[in-house]
C-alpha cells in the first residue's frame, strides 16, 4: 500500500520532531510512505494533488483543519482515501470522524486501520463555485468571527475563537435572508446561517449538532434577528448543542441548498473563505473515502 504523509510542521504551535518520527514510524511499520513536507497552503495544495494523480493509495494528512480541507479537495471523488492525524487549533473533521486528537495516538489509530484495510466512505458538501467542504459551511456572525480568529496569532487554541467571539459581538446585526430547499422556502432578518455536513465548527462548537457525514444529507441551522443581549444568551448554549431550541433558532434537513438575500455575506467551509451570498450548495454523498 502506497502512502504519502503531508505534514504543516507549523501546526499545534510546531510539531516537535520527535512526535513527527513517532506519526512516520507508526505508518511505515504497514505502508509504503513518501513524506512531504508542506511549506505553505499552496505547496501543500499540490503536494495533495501530486498524490492523487501519482495514484496514492492514502493521503495521510498531519496539521489542523486547513490542511485538512486542502487534502478534501483533492481526494474528493477519487480513489485515495484520506487518513487524519490531527495537530492543528480545531480538528473539526477530525472531531466529525471520531479521530483521536493526540497526533500519535492518531497516527498509531490509522495505521491499525490500514492494516485491517478499514476504510469507509462519507458525504461532502459542495458549493457552487467554490470548493468542497467535510464540515461547516457558514456565514454572517460565524464567519466574520472565523475570519477574526484566522488573523489572530494569540492566544492559541479554542481561545482564540473565544475572543474573535467577544469582539465580532460588538457589532452585531442582522441581514435579510432566504434559504430555499427542495422542501421549501423561508425567508428572514438573520444573524448567521451554518449548513452542516459534520456536526462541529470553531474548535468543536456543534453549531448542526444532529449532523451525520454519512446520511446523504445537509443540515442547516439558522439563528434570526436578536438583541445583543439574547445572542450572549444563546452563545452558552452553543457549546451543547442546545442552542437549537432557542425560538429565534430554525433547523433543517436538506440534499440542496440555495442561500441568498442580497446580503453579500461571505461565507466560510472548513474554516477557509469561499464566496458571496447567493450561493448553491449540494450533498455529494460518498464522495470522500477516509480510513478508519
């Protein structure tokens, strides 16, 4: 079995090469491994790609959740499948699929898979004119707080979300919006829109807690218009799953989704900036093959 292991050595503050040589040592002890060292997004969205086309068996990826979207790009509706091993500051997918968040504890996880050749297959989520996505894709509060987080270099970790949180509040509003599915359509003055292939974004906040990547189908969690004060309200509750009783909270299930308003959000996917609203986004299910 051929492998090709892509490390962001930047991840988690800095891999230490000791827990690097332990990930590689725990692969090659049941594969064939080629490592790639990425040195930034670009280089690591080739090196991706190089290892899809050469016919990689599995992409074995070691950072957080970007490096982990660009491996979705490229073995999206391929025969490579994807292998985690988390070190980054959310690990959303990672969380999604049930990986363990100890990089070697990760590494040693995949590699008693690909001995026992466990794979399966789960769904992506798919904006039109965008990319792929194996998590959230969000906009309006939610993805002003991702960009906020993105350029922030302190603190690290979930604390980060925590204070992009704090200072995204203070200028809170609502925009008009429309969400159009195959079961209807609703429109109002909204806060912010996720819509779900995985239940977690923003270090592990299930914003779609009933998410499944595996059912075929997208859920979309809408928060309306709210005072300031509600919305602070709510916050808490995010970190349980419990902010979908909230009355100013709408849920959904559906295969497509038209989002638009005229609001011109941008909207964000695994943590990574996409388009502008109005934006299509479909369910492609079983276009990922991942191991474990």
């Amino acid at each position: 079995m051929r492998c090709v292991l892509l490390i962001n050595p930047a991840a988690g503050g800095r891999l230490s090469a000791k827990v690097v040589g332990e990930i590689v040592g725990h692969l090659r002890a049941v594969c064939d491994v080629r490592t790639v060292i990425a040195t930034d997004a670009g280089g690591a969205a080739e090196a991706a790609k190089r290892a899809v086309s050469d016919g990689a068996d599995v992409l074995a990826v070691v950072g957080g959740d970007g490096i982990a979207h660009l491996a979705v790009q490229a073995c999206a509706e391929s025969g490579t499948a994807l292998a985690l091993i988390p070190a980054g500051t959310g690990n959303d997918l990672a969380r999604g699929l049930e990986v363990p968040l100890d990089a070697v504890a990760a590494a040693r996880a995949v590699a008693r898979a690909l001995k026992a050749g466990e794979q399966r297959r789960i769904d992506l989520g798919k904006a039109a004119g965008a990319g792929w996505f194996a998590t959230v894709l969000c906009a309006g509060f939610d993805s002003r707080v991702n960009a906020r987080a993105n350029r922030m270099r302190w603190p690290r970790g979930q604390r980060r979300y925590d204070v992009a949180v704090v200072r995204e509040l203070l200028g809170l509003h609502v925009m008009p919006l429309r969400v159009e599915t195959e079961s209807g359509v609703i429109e109002l003055d909204a806060t912010l829109v996720a819509v779900g292939n995985s239940a977690c974004y923003g270090g592990g906040i299930p914003v779609c807690p009933g998410a499944d990547p595996a059912d075929g189908l997208l859920d979309v969690t809408v928060v309306g218009e709210v005072s300031r004060r509600d919305f602070i309200g709510i916050l808490p509750t995010l970190r349980s799953g419990r902010h979908v009783e909230h009355p100013a909270v709408t849920t959904l299930r559906a295969r497509r989704i038209r989002l638009g308003g005229d609001n011109g959000w941008l909207a964000y996917a695994d943590g990574e900036p996409q388009a502008r609203l109005p934006l299509t986004i479909r369910c492609a299910p079983g276009a990922l093959r991942v191991v474990g």
